[in-house]
C-alpha cells in the first residue's frame, strides 16, 4: 500500500494555519535567543531512524502473542508498511533486517522496492538466539562462547553468511548480539565464556569488506538469567577494541540495569571513537521495549545532549547507526513506531537548543544553578513546530498519526491481508 502524496497535502493543507502560527511563534524567539532555526530544520530533516524487519508485526510476550489485524506477512509486506511511515514522517528511510527471519528471495526486486519507497538497508543482524530448522548444531548453550568448537564455528559461519546477504543488498553493517550467557552460578567458566566469545568477535571481524564494521551489543540479562558474556558496555568495549578498527559497541536502551547513567556511558564511548551504534526504545523495569520517550523522556534528551555534544566534538567517532528496537503488544506497530520517531526527534530537537557555549562557561564558573537552567530551559521549550516543519519541507504530514487515521490506513490492510496473520519477529 501506497500513500498518495496529494492526499498527503490536502490534510497538510487544512492544518497549515495552524502550523504557521506556531511555527513563525517558536522561531522567533529562538532566533531573538541566538538560534540558527533553518540550520536546525535541516538537522532535523536529515536525520534518519532504521525500522527493524521484526517490529512490523504485534510482539508478543513469554505468556503470549495477540495479533494486530493487517500484519505484514512477508519481507515485501515489511517494506511496504515502512514506507508508509515513512511518507509520513519522512524519518524513517532505512530497515534493519533480522536474518533468517527476512531472507531476501529475489534480491533485485526487493533493493527495487525499497528504493522506490526510498529506503535504504541499514545494519543487518544475526541471530544465534534461536535453533534454525535444519542446523546441525544447537545454540541451547551459547553460541559463540559455546564449549563445543563446531557450535562456535557454526554461529561464527552465520554471522559470516549474514554479513554476505547485507552485502548483496548495499548494508554496511552487521549487529551481534548474543544471548549467551548462564542461567545458573556455576554453568560455565566466565573466562572461557568470554575467550571464546573474543576469538568469535574476532572471526568475523576479519571476514569484513573493508568498509563495514561491526556493532557489539551488550545486555545485563535475558534470556539467561544468572550472566549474560557481554553484559554491559565496558565488556562490549573492551571487545571492540580486542577486535579492531571496524568494531564498535551499540548502545540499545532497554540494555541497562535500572538508573544507569546511560549518558554517560554515550559520552564515554564517543570520547573514544567506538561508539557505533543505537538501538532506541522505553523501559521501566527490564528490556520492555516499548514506545521511544513513553516513561523517561527527560533521559532520553540528556542522552541526546551527549549524542550532539559527541558529533560535534568527536570527529574520531563514525557516523551513528540509529535503529528503534521496540515491540508492540497492545498498539497498532506503524502507530507506535511514528510516536517512537516523534519521540527521537523531539529529543533530539531539544539537544540542538542547548546552547554548548553558555553552558561550558558557566561549567568553567562552576555555576551549577546555571548549567541546570541551561539544560532544562531547552528541555522545556515545545519543539513540536520545528519537527513539523522539517516533515513538511519533505512532503511529509504535519501530523502523521491523525493522517494515517484519517486515510483509514490500518483498516485497508486488513481488507488487504485479512485479520489473523503474523508477522516473524519478536
Ligand atoms: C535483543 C536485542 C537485539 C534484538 C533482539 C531481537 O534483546 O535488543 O538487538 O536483535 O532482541
Ligand atoms: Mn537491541
Ligand atoms: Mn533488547
């Protein structure tokens, strides 16, 4: 399904009056303040989030699974709806594929498809996580950290696979994240566990093309209970660094024991150049996965004041790959994704105001009533018609939730798909 630009505008057209008047308000006093508003837009315009493949589809949890109507049943069907959110946001021009979960068939058609919905293919990741049918080896004990080496050459030939179907397909880019660990005190030797798991990383980092690299995901635990091998970002970093130039860690926000100082861990990392990528979702007890900014939108914008701190300075660090990792039990996915870009992009937004100058001097005055002034007022300031505006500079909807349902989107493919199918992912 298509959405047809005209429709687009004329619902942009009854709600540009409105637009204007908030818009030409907020623009005038940022730039009485010293703000370069267009510079601003245009950041904001630029800025792109990659879909995953998996979130396309309701998400279920371990107690179980309850369809959304219309879901998308092939990688085609994938592609599509992101193209939906994308005519509308015009913030998401890039998908993440899960292999084997989104094998491509034909590969031509599908970098057709998603060109013609302008949409690129971003980071491709592997899965180790689950038994694939047919495989020799079981991953019910690790992959790469597995004590058995043909497991480890197994999942260490996937990852390898993986990176070959991204190549075909214009990737540059591969996620690891494993789920290996031990679920009880006892099961395997942490030492070994993390060797063997470097010597993996390692593997795969030298089956590289030249220019692509490597994100290390890290996670404190889930689905092994007692260790997870890579839990946390000094593991991933250290790994990185054992692996070489191409290695990077990955931030995922749900990835954090409760009150860690996520910004924290962005600052470090970047001051070091190794962090490479970010995987954007809300939590409020584990790895949730829910809407982007739903419970800690004030940490999700002083992760972000780092993030423009870090690509301003840090000129060391590549190019981000940002990527909303979020799954959607009891929301329509297309609906929850756009209040997940929204959420981004208002923080995001939020981070351009801090005025970097003032604040580093009042930091040098030791003016801690200031700095906090300074970050808080732009955390207060309603950057809504910014974000609007950068969206209808690309033909996108002023408002993309109240579009989508008013082109009644949802139910057409319903219509078109029928009610109970399901979509791979998680
Ligand atoms: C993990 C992790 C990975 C994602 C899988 C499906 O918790 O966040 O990024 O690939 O879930
Ligand atoms: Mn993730
Ligand atoms: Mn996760």
């Amino acid at each position: 399904m298509r959405i047809d630009k005209n429709k687009i505008e004329d619902k942009n057209n009854k709600e540009l009056t409105q637009h204007k008047e908030s818009f030409d308000f907020l623009s005038n006093s940022l730039s009485k303040n010293g703000h370069n508003v267009d510079n601003i837009i245009t950041k904001l315009a630029d800025f792109q989030v990659a879909i995953p493949s998996w979130a396309l589809g309701a998400g279920g949890t371990r107690f179980g699974r309850f369809s959304y109507g219309g879901e998308p049943s092939s990688l085609e069907e994938k592609i599509n709806d992101i193209g939906v959110i994308h005519s509308l946001t015009q913030t998401a021009g890039a998908i993440s594929l899960h292999i084997p979960w989104d094998i491509p068939k034909d590969y031509n058609a599908i970098k057709e498809l998603a060109n013609s919905h302008d949409i690129v293919f971003d980071a491709v990741n592997s899965n180790t996580f689950q038994d694939q049918k047919n495989a020799k080896e079981s991953y019910k004990f690790g992959s790469l950290s597995n004590i058995s080496k043909a497991v480890r050459d197994q999942a260490i030939q996937h990852n390898i696979d993986v990176v070959n179907i991204g190549e075909k397909l214009g990737s540059k880019s591969i996620t690891v994240w494993l789920a290996d660990g031990s679920c009880f005190p006892g099961q395997h030797n942490f030492q070994t566990a993390l060797q063997n798991t470097q010597d993996g990383l390692k593997d795969i980092h030298n089956h590289l093309p030249n220019d692509w690299k490597m994100f290390i995901e890290y996670k404190p635990y889930e689905p092994n209970f007692y260790s997870t091998v890579i839990q946390d970002w000094g593991t991933s970093f250290m790994l990185a660094n054992a692996c070489g130039e191409k290695a990077f860690s990955l931030v995922d926000l749900g990835h954090h024991l409760p009150n860690s100082n996520i910004e924290q861990i962005v600052s470090t990392l970047m001051m070091k150049g190794k962090l490479g990528g970010f995987h954007f979702n809300d939590s409020k007890y584990g790895d949730d996965d829910i809407t982007v900014g739903c419970i800690k939108p004030y940490a999700l914008f002083l992760i972000f004041n780092e993030l423009v701190y870090g690509m301003e300075n840090n000129k060391n660090n590549p190019d981000l790959a940002w990527m909303i990792d979020a799954s959607h039990n009891v929301k329509d996915p297309l609906e929850d994704l756009m209040q997940s870009l929204e959420a981004i992009q208002e923080a995001y937004a939020k981070a351009l105001l801090v005025d970097q100058k003032q604040l580093k001097a009042a930091q040098q005055d030791n003016d801690v009533v200031k700095c906090q002034e300074l970050i808080q007022n732009a955390y207060r300031t309603d950057v809504r018609p910014l974000i609007q505006r950068a969206r209808l500079i690309k033909d996108g909807a002023l408002n993309p939730i109240q579009t989508y349902r008013s082109l009644n989107i949802r139910e057409n493919l319903i219509k078109k798909r029928g009610e109970n199918v399901v979509a791979t992912g998680l």
